[in-house]
C-alpha cells in the first residue's frame, strides 16, 4: 500500500459529529495537522466521509 500525508485544513466547529469522530479517528483535531499513514481501504472510506474538510498527498 502506499503512504499518503493527510492534512486537516478546515475547521471542524458545526460539524456533525460523525465526522469530528472521523477527524478524531484519523489522528487529526487541529488545523494545518498531518498525519503520514498506509493509504488502506479503510483509510480511503474515512478521507472520502471528510474530504472537504482535509487534504491528501501521496508521498
């Protein structure tokens, strides 16, 4: 699997809470934080969910 870099970039104030529990599951919480992680299907569901509110790069 590949490695992807995950950035939160959007706040997640008014949000429901499904997806501050993905954010949060996702290792994320504040803005600008990043996280490097194997880019699984399981991943993939959990960035599809909040996509708007962050951003990924492939390493």
């Amino acid at each position: 699997m590949a490695k992807v870099r995950i950035s939160q970039v959007r706040s997640i104030i008014k949000r429901p809470n499904d997806q501050k529990l993905t954010i949060k599951a996702l290792g994320l919480g504040k803005i600008n934080k990043s996280v490097e992680v194997e880019y699984t299907p399981q991943i993939a569901g959990m960035v599809k969910k909040v996509s708007h509110l962050v951003s990924v790069t492939e390493l």
